[in-house]
C-alpha cells in the first residue's frame, strides 16, 4: 500500500513534490521488503494477513512467500536505482518549471511498485486480475512518455496485448469461481480437480498470462514497446513488467492446480520457451539498432523461465530435481531483472550520449563511455550464463535438473541459447572496442547515472556467489509442497 498511496499523494504535489515524495518513500518500502524476507526466512513458513480479519473465502489474504518476498526485494531495488537513474532526466532542479512528463514518471513508477507488490503476495484470483490490470495500466503510459508516434503506436499495440490478456485470464477466474465457490489460491488448490471446467479455465487463463508476460508468439507487442520508450521506464518494463504476469503463471500452475499433473501441456510451455530462446536471440543478433537488441533479448530470456514447468511436474521429475528447477527458474527471474535492467540504463546513456545507437556505428564508445560498455558487457555475462554470474547458477541449475530428469533436450536449448547470447554480445563488445572515427572524443560520460547501472550488473553477477543454501528462501511456503508435491 506504501507506494499506491504514494502515487494518490504524489498527484496533488506537481512534479517536483512527486520526486521528493518517491526518494521519501524509496528506503522506507526496501526495509520493509527486507523485514518482510527476514521475517519469512526466520520462520519457515509464509506471512498471512487476513485483510479486515476476514479469513477466506469471505475475505481476502496476503500471503508472502519465499517467491513473493525474493520478487518484493527485487521489485524495491530496480524501482530503486531507476529512480535514482531517472532523476537527471525527469529531475525537476530549484527554480526550473515543471514538466508534464516528470510528474507522469514519478506517479507511475511508483503505480508499477505498488502493483507489483500486489501481483505478488494477493492470495486469491481476482485481486490478482486488478493487479494485472493496475501494472497494465501504469506500465502502459510510461512507454510513450515522449508523445511520439511511433512509441505511441507501439503502446497501443502493448494495451491490445494485456487486454486481450485480460479478458481471456477473467474468463478463466469465472469458470473457477462457478465450479469451487471460492477464488482464494490455498483453498482452490484443496478443491480443484480434474474436471473439464478446471483445463478449459487452466488454458484461458495460461493463454491469456502468456499474451502479457510476452512469451513467444505472443511477443510482438515487446520490442517495440521497450526499445522505444525512456531508457529508465525500458528497465522497469523488461526487469519487472513481464514478471508480474509469469508469477502469476506460476501461481496458476503449482499453486491453484499442483496436484492435477499436466505433462504434456508443462512440455508445450517449455517448447514455446525454447523458441522463444533461440528465435529471440537470433532476432537480437539481426538487429541495427542498440536498444532493439536488448528488447529482443528480453524476449529470448524470458524463454528460460518456461523450461521450468515440466521439470516441475510431479510425472516426470523427482523431489531433487522439482525443487532444483524451482530454485533454477526463480532465480533466473531475479537475476535477469537485475541484468536487463542494467543493460537498459547503460544502453539508454550511450544512445544520449553518442546521439545514436547504431551498432555499426558504435567505434570508440568503450573509451569514452567505459563503465556504461563494463555494464554491458557484466550484464551480457549473466545473460549468456557465465560463470560466476547468477544467471550461470539459474541456468545450470535448470540445467542439471533436466539431465537428472532425463529431459536432455533442455540442457541443449540452455546451452544453445548462452551460445547465442554470447554472440549478439560478442557483436556488440567488439565493434564498441575498436578505435572509431574520432567523432567519440567529446562525448562525457554520466559518472553518477553510469554508476547506478554498474551497481544493477553487479548484483546480477553476486548472486552467483552465493551458496546454494542462500536460496532456500523462494522455496517457503510452495503449494506443490503442502498439497504432497515434490518438495
């Protein structure tokens, strides 16, 4: 609630009182996703709070579990450094008027916050509809802050998306409701069963989370949404946008319906995720334009999270794996959210910076704009599943799950996909290292906006120096577990 009534607060103040109002409230909702982790962990089970002392299914809950508070703490830090990111673009300085555009970022950054958050630890199907729509509805705007039309013709493109999205994922919550009586997730997971009502509203609402999460084909709507909107709105998007919904699938899956198996249709998710792996980053490597790369990028990472799902069913994989792969593709969520949204900021700098950003034009960035290509190139390596990064330890833990699961067709699609990765990465290094045409000479680099975005890659390379045991987190409170799934 902390950055919702800040959004409703923020209006009123103008742009200036906006931004002083968001950096205010910025370390006040990061302590409280640490306190909110630390409580979790320390007791080994979810935080429950009854809204109004309700309890379902005449109420409503928040539940915050390992994956909730991993996404919590997440979500605080990137809306974090963007914001500190932002401010030397949507920055209002003493004396300066106010603009239109300052007060929409601020307001809406702070919408995204506050409806991630809710998208995470709502406990019951239709508050999870109004949070889609809220991260809709704030994620949206923020992608034509410029009024163009191109951005504007690529945000209409994403709202038909998440609409369509929408209604498919509602279709389903009414289904549910008229067979169960209830839409609260814990109480659906002891009812549900394998009725015809239940697999039709499992395919509408999966159908409809995929169109929003931007999995492969339903991707259309991403790259130009994300390459053309503001370097600091393109790192929110891609970092956390897109994870809202996949958490959702998440709940859908091993949450509403863990103890109905499905492995066919686990194997259909992981092979869309699989194109998406291998189509994406070839789109990327075919790119001219910077920030198009990164864009098509997002769309091939995202294909990782998918391999999870049938190494997650219960038919075909045993208790180690299940929780491997669980550890795996959380993990991957959070740390490409660290990368990607590092790469976006650099990126964004260097496009300012340069006045452009074509690749084949980008000769001499690397010497003056070294710590933006550093960036680039730390986030690449946890893209590309380098080690020690902690993209290295999500992709190797899926990895090794889907040799122990005897589905080595997914250890090759990892595999092929780090190859690929490296390559459009590779292109980009190289080109920005050599020597250029002198043109670069002038160009100063943002120390203090630099910074930020090699603090975000950093912390994607971190985490894979942390022992496995640290991750022990994300897997409290799973449903898979209570209902007698594999722990």
């Amino acid at each position: 609630m902390l950055p919702v009534a800040g959004m409703v607060a923020a209006l009123p103040l103008g742009a200036r009182g906006a931004e002083r109002l968001t950096f205010a409230l910025l370390p006040v909702g990061l302590l409280i996703a640490i306190g909110t982790a630390a409580a979790t962990y320390a007791s080994g089970a979810p935080l429950v709070h009854l809204l109004g002392h309700w309890a379902p299914p005449l109420g409503l809950a928040f539940r915050a579990d390992g994956l909730a508070t991993a996404m919590l703490l997440t979500a605080a830090i990137v809306i974090g450094a963007t914001a500190l990111y932002a401010r030397a673009e949507f920055g209002t300085p003493p004396g300066t008027p106010e603009r239109r555009e300052a007060l929409s970022f601020w307001s809406l950054l702070l919408a995204v916050w506050g409806a991630i958050n809710l998208a995470v630890v709502a406990d019951d199907l239709f508050t999870l509809y109004v949070a889609l729509e809220l991260l809709t509805f704030a994620a949206m705007p923020l992608a034509c802050l410029d009024g163009k039309r191109e951005t504007l013709e690529a945000a209409l493109r994403y709202l038909m998306f998440a609409l369509l999205g929408s209604v498919l994922y509602l279709l389903g919550v009414a289904l549910l409701y008229g067979a169960y009586g209830t839409l609260d997730i814990v109480l659906l997971a002891q009812r549900a069963r394998a009725a015809p009502a239940t697999v039709v509203a499992a395919a509408l609402m999966t159908a409809g989370l995929l169109a929003k999460t931007a999995l492969l084909p339903l991707h259309l709507w991403l790259p130009p949404a994300h390459a053309g909107a503001p370097a600091a709105a393109s790192a929110v998007l891609s970092a956390l946008v897109v994870k809202g919904s996949f958490v959702l699938v998440v709940r859908l899956w091993f949450g509403v319906m863990p103890g109905l198996p499905a492995p066919a249709a686990a194997q259909v998710l992981a092979a869309l995720g699989a194109a998406a792996i291998i189509l994406g980053s070839a789109a990327a490597l075919a790119q001219a334009r910077l920030k198009l790369l990164v864009a098509y990028s997002t769309v091939a990472q995202i294909g990782y999270l998918f391999l999870m799902f049938p190494l997650m069913t219960a038919a075909i994989a045993s208790a180690e794996d299940a929780a491997r792969a669980w550890t795996g593709g959380v993990l991957q969520a959070v740390s490409h959210a660290f990368a990607k949204a590092a790469m976006f900021l650099a990126v964004g700098l260097m496009a300012k910076g340069l006045g452009h950003d074509r690749i084949a034009d980008l000769g001499g960035a690397g010497r003056a704009m070294p710590l933006c290509l550093l960036t680039f190139g730390l986030a690449g390596l946890s893209l590309m599943g380098v080690p020690p990064s902690g993209g290295f330890a999500a992709k190797w833990l899926l990895l090794t799950s889907a040799i122990e699961a005897g589905q080595w067709w997914w250890a090759l699609v990892i595999l092929g996909g780090g190859l690929l990765t490296g390559t459009y990465v590779y292109r980009v290094l190289a080109v920005a290292l050599t020597q250029g045409n002198g043109d670069t000479a002038a160009v100063a680099e943002p120390k203090g906006q630099a910074w930020v975005a090699l603090a975000l890659a950093l912390l994607s390379v971190v985490l894979g120096f942390l022992p496995l045991g640290a991750f022990g987190l994300v897997q409290i409170g799973r449903l898979d577990l209570a209902i007698g799934g594999a722990p």
